[in-house]
C-alpha cells in the first residue's frame, strides 16, 4: 500500500500539522511519498520521495495548479490513498483531485477502523464509518485527530514545475484581526456558546467570569451574530486556550471549538443536552439550563 | 445574469440521533428540520447581489430531496430567492457528495448560471466536497469558506478565511462558485409580506432520476455514536444541589476555588 502525503506551506513556511500525515500513513502501516508546494529552503525531516515546486512560483494558493502538480505525480507514484489535513487548503484541494480522478473522497478522518475510515457526522455528535467503493481514494484528515511523528532524514528530491495560470487569481494575505484581549494567558475563562440563547443573556456569563476573577470567552457564532468580540472568540479561528479553569456554557463542542480549549487543566460544561460533544472531553457535564444554572452558581461563588 | 443557490435541509442538531433500520444514517422520525446554517449565509449573499443587481437577475434556489425540504425551499424564497428546483429524492441521504454533486451539475450544465452559491459544508454530513465537487464538474472556478464577497461586471473578489484568523484574497471571473463560511453576512429574517409573496413564486419539481448520472464512489457502512471516552462526571437534577456539587468538585480537583 502507498500514500501520496499532500503537505501544507503558508506564507513561507512548512505547517507543523504536515507531520500528523506520517502518523496517520504510520496507522495504515503504509509506503509514502509527499508533494508540497513549498520551498527547498524549508524542507520536511523526512527521508521519502518529496515531489517539490516552488511556492515563489506556482504560488501558496492555486488549486487548479496545485491540482495538476498532484496529479503528475499520482501518475508518478501510482498512490492507494492521496491524503491532505482536513484544512482551509485542504478541503478546497481535496474533492478537485478526487473529481478528476473520480474516486471517492473521504472527509475529516478522525480514525481507521475495520471496515473503511471513521468519521465524526451531526456536528461532532455521532459517527460514521465511510468505505471508497474502489481501490484509490482521496482522503483529508482532521487537524489534530492522528499524531504527529516526524520521521527524520533528509528527502528525496523530485522538482516539478508548471506554468499553467489556472481561473484563480491569488491576491494576497489579510493578517489576523489585533487582538485586545489575550486569553491564552487567563487562568479561568467562562465560554458563551449559542446556547446562551440571546445577546442580553451575555452579561449573565460575563458575571460567572467576574466572580470566578477569570475571562469572557465566546464560540464562534455568538461572535458572528455581534454578541461578544471576536477577540474572544475561541476556536481554530479564534484563540488557543489551555486555562487552569474553563467553563463551557451552551456550547455543543464542534471539533473546531475544542481544537482552542482541549487542553484546559479542568473543563466544565453546562449544556441541556447530554449527548452534547462537549461531554467527551468535559471533566464535568452538568446538565442543565444554563440561564438557570449560572446565575445560580455565581450567586453562590460570590458569597 | 443567472444565480443559482443550492441548500440542504438538515435535522435541528440538537436532537438524538438514533440509527435507522439499516444501521447507516439517522431515523428520521421525529426529528425538527431547517436550513443547514451555512447555506443560509449562501442564500443571503445570494438575495443581496441578487438586490444590487435588480432588474435582469434571477436567483434560482435548489435542493434535493423528499417532499420536507419544500419547507427550507420556501423559507430562501422568502429570503428573496426568484424561483426553486426542487429535485425530489426521498433517498437522497443515501446518496454520496459525489452522486449530489453531479444531481447539481447536470441540473446547472445547460442554464449558464453565472455564479453557484452553496455553503461550505452541511451540518449533517459535513463532507464540504459538493461544491467544489459540482465547480469541477462544470469546468468553472471555484473558492471556499468564504467570509467576504464582491462582484463587479464579471469580476468576484472574494475572501477566504484561513487558519487562526487569517484571510486569503481571491479573484476570480464568472462563471464562478463559491462556497460560504458562517459569519460571511448576516442572514435575514424572512417578513411576513416576503413569506407571503413567496408563496406565489414557482417551485419546479424534478424527479431525481433525470438528473441522477452517476454511481455511488463510497459507501457508509455505518452509522453510531462516538465510543465514550468516560472518566467525566455526569451532573443532572435539581439545580439547587448541582450548583453545590460543582462547587464540591471544584474545591476538589482544582485550585480555583477556595
Ligand atoms: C472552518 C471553520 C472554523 C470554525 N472556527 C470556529 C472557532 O474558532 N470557534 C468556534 O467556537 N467555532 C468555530 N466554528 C464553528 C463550529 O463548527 C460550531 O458551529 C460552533 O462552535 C458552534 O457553537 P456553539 O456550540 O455555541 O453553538 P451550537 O453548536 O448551536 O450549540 C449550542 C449548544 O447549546 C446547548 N443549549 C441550547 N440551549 C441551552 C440551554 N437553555 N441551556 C443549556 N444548553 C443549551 C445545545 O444543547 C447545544 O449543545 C468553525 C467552523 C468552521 C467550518
Ligand atoms: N441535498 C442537497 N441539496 C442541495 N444542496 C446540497 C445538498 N447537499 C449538499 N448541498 C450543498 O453542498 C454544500 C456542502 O455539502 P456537503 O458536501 O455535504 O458538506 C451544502 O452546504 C449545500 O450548499
């Protein structure tokens, strides 16, 4: 069996996440090769076949290149599986590369089990084991979901080129917003999810975090619909947090939330629903409404 | 010019999800459904280029399914979507993103949509592969998880939300498709005068079969809840004596509270 690892550059460098692509071929007990759209100046430690183009040149995003690269060296390497992080590059790369070979792509792996690949499906709430109906597959796998192994030695070299423009036109990169609040350093931080049901209940969190002398932290669509700053927003595109104390108040626990906050030292979670994600990883699930329960519990903390 | 947006109905996700008799997608008795979220980003971007341009556009909403889904349908005409395709499947469940991709682009291939909107992944399923999937079908440009959206003649910038904050800038010509990420706009509401009116405006109905081309290239061979980690406590009763416990807990185990 063969892997054609896809790994990841932006803005000049190679992401760390590149590496959970060996852990995951590790699990397949699988041969690999990698292509990246990268630079020689920053190269994977890895001592496999490395199909390499030149980022300055084909550019950091450019699917329909990056597409026909891939598929030169499929050609090539004649891979089982082609496998991408399950990220902003790969979930846009991924299902073109499976089009034009049409063969199956199975997203956000999170697991290989007997059977096909494991999936999470109902945001995260329950799972599906997904099967290729034939022989090759395009796989994207979740950030996070397999180790990261860093197989050591120097690669390989095989340089491709093109030229070919494609229909994109790549103008650039928008730093992230300034953030004012940096709760990466909070000891405790107080997480309003959507549950919390209306912008008005947000001060109700907002004391819990007094109380408790921690941070107002938020989930991403409350952020959306203007209830709290985005600078509180925890999550893959938000803030990274590990506090001593983090407490989630009706929040489900999407992969992309926990991704910002799994590894806080003790996590609560205050959710009406018992089957809620965030009860996987929550070292207490009180189950409740959380509109009662809050201010119940900051009465008595502030006592 | 031609707009095409296309959704999915998805259960309220805030239900149980039971397996259904052939233990490889939920039962769908007694579940609450509405629009998958993100396509309610799609639909919105979709009304308002659809209002800048006014007279001269039409905004076409789709989605395949059973009969339930007419229900998402006439909310996006309500929203302010021209006309629908209803493509009726009630087994569209069973069906992977590739075959619903190509259910999509069979229906588009000879309607010169100028742009597709569809949301970057449903809440069901999550596959985020048919949009991009029905672009390479048709040969057209694609970008994803999009958060920012222009057109000018022709022209689409459009930004793309990347890891930890960071945008991508993208241009691209028409035709084009974009998929689209939450927080792209705010969705509105739809008034009663609009729901109203929607009830007037055409739906089309088209059985699946004559759009369906292609075979399955995956299978589910399952559908179940996640194994339990366990090792977290599990609180429930009165809330009274849960503040109390927690409390309990929280002298305990951390050092927050004193
Ligand atoms: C590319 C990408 C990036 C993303 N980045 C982020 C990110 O950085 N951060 C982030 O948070 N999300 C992010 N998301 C969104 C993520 O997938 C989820 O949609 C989001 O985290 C859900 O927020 P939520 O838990 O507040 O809302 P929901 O998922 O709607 O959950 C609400 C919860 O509240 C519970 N509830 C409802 N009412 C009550 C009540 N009265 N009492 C108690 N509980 C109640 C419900 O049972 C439910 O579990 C991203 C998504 C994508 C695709
Ligand atoms: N049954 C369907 N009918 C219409 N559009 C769909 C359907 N399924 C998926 N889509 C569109 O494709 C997007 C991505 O879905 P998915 O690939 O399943 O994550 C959705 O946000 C919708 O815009």
């Amino acid at each position: 069996m063969k892997t054609l690892l896809i790994g990841e550059y932006r803005e000049g460098k190679l992401l760390d996440s590149t590496y959970e692509l060996f852990g995951f071929a590790s699990q397949m007990g699988s041969e690999t090769a990698m292509l990246m759209v990268g630079s020689e100046s920053q190269l994977p430690a890895y001592g496999g076949t490395l199909y390499l183009a030149d980022a300055a040149t084909c550019g950091e995003y450019n699917p329909d290149l990056h597409k026909k690269l891939i598929l030169d060296a499929v050609q090539k390497e004649n891979p089982d599986y082609i496998v991408f992080v399950h990220s902003s590059y790969g979930w846009d790369l991924a299902p073109r590369v499976a089009a034009s070979l049409k063969v199956a792509q199975v997203s956000e792996l999170i697991g290989v089990v007997p059977g096909g690949f494991e999936v999470g499906c109902c945001n995260a709430k329950m799972r599906r084991t997904v099967k290729p109906n034939g022989a090759r597959a395009v796989l994207t796998i979740q950030a996070g979901a397999f180790p990261v192994e860093q197989p050591g030695g120097t690669p390989q070299l095989q340089k491709l080129a093109a030229s070919e423009s494609g229909t994109l036109e790549f103008v650039g990169y928008e730093p992230a917003e300034k953030k004012d609040v940096d709760l990466g350093k909070a000891e405790i931080i107080v997480s309003a999810g959507r549950g919390i049901g209306k912008k008005d209940n947000v001060p109700v969190i907002a004391a819990l975090a007094k109380a408790l002398g921690g941070e107002l932290g938020a989930s991403r669509p409350v952020v959306d619909a203007g209830w709290v700053e985005h600078s509180h927003q925890v999550g893959t595109t938000g803030q990274t947090v590990s506090p001593k104390l983090y407490v989630a108040c009706g929040i489900s626990g999407a992969i992309q939330h926990l991704a910002g906050m799994k590894k806080s030292d003790f996590i609560v979670a205050i959710n009406k629903d018992k089957d809620a994600p965030i009860g996987e990883i929550a070292d207490v699930l009180v189950v409740a409404d959380v509109m009662q329960f809050v201010p119940a519990l900051t009465a008595k903390v502030a006592r | 010019m031609k707009l095409l947006v296309c959704i999915k109905q998805v259960p309220d996700l805030e239900s149980r999800f039971k397996p259904n008799a052939e233990g490889v997608w939920y039962n769908e008795t007694d579940l609450a459904w509405r629009m998958n979220e993100y396509d309610e980003y799609a639909v919105e971007q979709a009304v308002q280029l659809r209002e800048k341009l006014g007279e001269g556009t039409e905004l076409t909403v789709l989605s395949i399914g059973s009969d339930r889904v007419v229900e998402a349908i006439k909310k996006a005409l309500a929203m302010g979507a021209d006309n629908a395709a209803h493509i009726q499947d009630p087994a569209a469940a069973s069906k992977d993103p590739w075959q619903i991709a190509s259910i999509i682009a069979t229906y588009a291939k000879d309607k010169a949509f100028d742009i597709i909107f569809t949301g970057m992944q449903s809440q069901d399923r999550g596959s985020a592969q048919v949009g991009v999937t029905v672009a390479e079908q048709l040969g057209i440009a694609c970008t994803t998880t999009i958060v920012g959206f222009e057109y000018d003649s022709g022209n689409i910038r459009a930004k793309r939300e990347l890891e930890g904050g960071i945008k991508g800038i993208v241009k691209m010509k028409t035709p084009a498709l974009v998929t689209c990420q939450m927080g792209l706009n705010v969705p509105r509401y739809p008034t009663l005068p609009n729901i109203m009116k929607a009830k007037k405006k055409e739906i089309a109905v088209i059985p699946v079969a004559d759009l369906l081309k292609e075979e399955a290239l995956a299978t589910t061979a399952s559908f179940h809840p996640p194994a339990k980690k366990g090792g977290g406590i599990v609180l429930e009763g009165d809330v009274g004596v849960l503040v109390d416990q927690l409390i309990a807990i929280l002298k305990d185990k951390t050092a927050v509270l004193r």
